[in-house]
C-alpha cells in the first residue's frame, strides 16, 4: 500500500509519527519519500540525527498546519497524508480554547483544502476516544474534525481522493499520557 507512494506525516515528530516512520522505514525499503511536517526545529533536527535525510528517503519541513501557504509548499508531490498533529492536553486545551480550535479544527480544514488543491490520493486523521460525547474542549475539536473529514469525504465530486479517521485510544508511552499518573 504505502510501495512508492510520498507521504506527509503532520506531526510527524510525534510520538504517533515518529513511531510510524520507523515502522514505514523497516517495512518499506521502497517508500518514495516521507515529509515531516511540524512546528518545532530542535525536534526535528533530534529525530533527523535518527533518521538522517542522507540515509532515508525523509524531508524535514517545519510549518505549522494554521498556515495553509506553507501546507501548500509541503504538499507538493504528494500521495498520502497522515495527519497526526494536534493541540492533544485536556487542561491546556480547557484553558486555551481558541487556540485548540485554531490548530485542531481550522488546521484540519486546511489539510482538506491543501489535499484537494494538490492532488492528494488519501487523507488519514487521528482522532480520539474522547471525541465521543465529548465533555471537554479538546475532544469535541476532535469531534468537529471528525466531521470535516466526513463531510469532505462525502462532497468530494469526482476528485479521485479518500478521507477517512482513525480513534485512538490512550496510548501506552506517548507524550503526555495519563497512563504514568494513574
Ligand atoms: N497519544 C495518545 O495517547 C493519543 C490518544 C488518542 C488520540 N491521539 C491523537 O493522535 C495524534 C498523535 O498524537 P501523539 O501522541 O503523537 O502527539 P504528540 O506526541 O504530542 O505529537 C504532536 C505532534 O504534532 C506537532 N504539532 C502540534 N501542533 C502543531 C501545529 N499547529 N502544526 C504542525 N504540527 C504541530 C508536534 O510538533 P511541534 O510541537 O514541533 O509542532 C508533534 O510533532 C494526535 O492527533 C492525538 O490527538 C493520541
């Protein structure tokens, strides 16, 4: 499935993302190429000492997914999109709304937007239990990219292009886990 096909990982400095490129990079020898698209530089320039642009197939772009201009450039050539980013704290999301809703809702748009304006063959969010009945803010962003992604899937016209979410549960050793303070 992913045989010379380009991928961008939103957040792909994650722990979701930088997970899945390791398992991409052993499992696909054949993978065409792999952009990581995130905010921050030193996490980039640490997970590029692992996966070196000299050794793999990877780009390292910093951007942020607010800034559909910068989506646009990322997104050139590309097949797939896995987006994993997101404002993902339950308290800093409570205390910060608007900017829960900047990156988790109108940053989600504007990975739709980009995908269709360049060709993209598949999109693939990351979504959460808590976007069911969801009792705080961070989960009902999720909830509303939910919907985005099913309402772009549903009035795409005859653009050759899927959308399609995945639930996470809380898992196990990721950034932020409630699991360590339990
Ligand atoms: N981990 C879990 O237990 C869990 C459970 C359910 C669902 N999920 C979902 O799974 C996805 C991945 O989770 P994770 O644990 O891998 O998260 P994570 O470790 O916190 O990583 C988040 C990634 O997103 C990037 N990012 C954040 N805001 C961004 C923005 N505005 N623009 C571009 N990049 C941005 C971060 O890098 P920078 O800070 O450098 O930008 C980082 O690479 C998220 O969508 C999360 O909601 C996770």
């Amino acid at each position: 499935m992913l045989s010379n096909k380009a991928i961008l990982i939103t957040g792909g400095t994650g722990s979701f993302g930088r997970a899945f490129i390791k398992y991409i990079l052993e499992e696909y020898s054949d993978i065409e190429r792999i952009v990581v698209f995130s905010r921050d530089e030193q996490k980039q320039f640490e997970m590029a000492l692992e996966f070196s642009p000299k050794v793999y197939p990877i780009r390292y772009i910093l951007g942020d997914v607010r800034d559909k201009a910068q989506l646009y450039r990322a997104m050139q050539d590309i097949d797939i999109v896995i987006h994993s980013s997101a404002m993902k704290h339950v308290g800093a999301s409570e205390q910060n709304p608007m900017e829960c809703v900047k990156t988790n809702i109108l940053g989600s748009q504007n990975i739709i937007d980009v995908s269709l304006e360049r060709g993209v063959k598949q999109v693939i969010a990351l979504s959460t239990d808590k976007s069911v009945n969801p009792s705080n803010v961070y989960g009902a962003s999720k909830l509303i990219l939910e919907k985005l992604f099913i309402s772009a899937d549903a009035q795409k016209m005859e653009e050759d292009i899927k959308f399609s979410i995945v639930r996470y549960g809380n898992i196990f050793g990721s950034k932020g886990s409630v699991i360590p303070l339990l």
